[in-house]
C-alpha cells in the first residue's frame, strides 16, 4: 500500500513481483551481531521499466542516477541489464510502452533532458 493505494494498481509492478529473486544478505546490525537474510530484489528487466517510467513522469535527477548506477553495477553485466529490458518488450509489462517512449524522447542523445538532468 502506498498513500492508501493498493501498489498493484501501478502498471509494472506486477511484472516486478513475478518476477523477483532473492538475494543473501549479510553484515552486522546495529547492535554488532552478524545477520544474514534473504531478500526479494526486482530483477533489472522489470526495474528498468519502472525506473525509466518514474523518470518519464517526474524527471528528478535521482531517477536518471539510478538508471545509471544500475546499467553500470548490475551484478550480471551490462549487457545482461540491457538484454532484460529488451526481452521486457516481449513481456506482458504494461509499464514497457512509457518506458521505451522515455529512451525516445528523453535519452535521445546526450543533450536530451535524461544526460542532463541535473540533482535537486
């Protein structure tokens, strides 16, 4: 629930939640005592596409930061990153057509308002 919105109404999320992994988490808490958990992580096709998505509707620096990192520190690789958004076009993501009319018209080139947007 978000603001008192069920989150499954948002278009992508559903895609995200089908299709998430877990990941092992360790490290210590704040007390010092060593934990591990397993975490549900989205996957990067799926995250692209959300991500890209939010940026399309609000434009805030940090969105365009996270596609960045992402594409730069997926622990598959760039190019993995990359195949997975493109095989989200083959998907059911209802959230991929605002996605890719992001890249168009916002990462067109590198003065498009994506390159460039800067931090608030």
């Amino acid at each position: 629930m978000v603001d008192r919105c069920p989150s499954r109404r948002m278009p992508g999320v559903v895609r995200a939640l089908q299709t998430d992994r877990r990941v092992a988490i360790t490290g210590q808490d704040l007390l010092g005592a060593q934990q591990q958990i397993s975490a549900h992580v989205c996957e990067i096709g799926p995250f692209l596409v959300l991500k890209l998505r939010a940026f399309r509707r609000r434009q805030q620096g940090k969105d365009a930061f996270d596609l960045l990192y992402t594409l730069l520190h997926y622990d598959g690789g760039t190019k993995t990153a990359v195949d997975a958004f493109a095989a989200e076009a083959r998907s059911i993501n209802p959230a991929f057509r605002d996605a890719r009319t992001a890249l168009e018209t916002l990462f067109a080139n590198e003065d498009s308002p994506g390159p460039v947007k800067p931090e608030i």
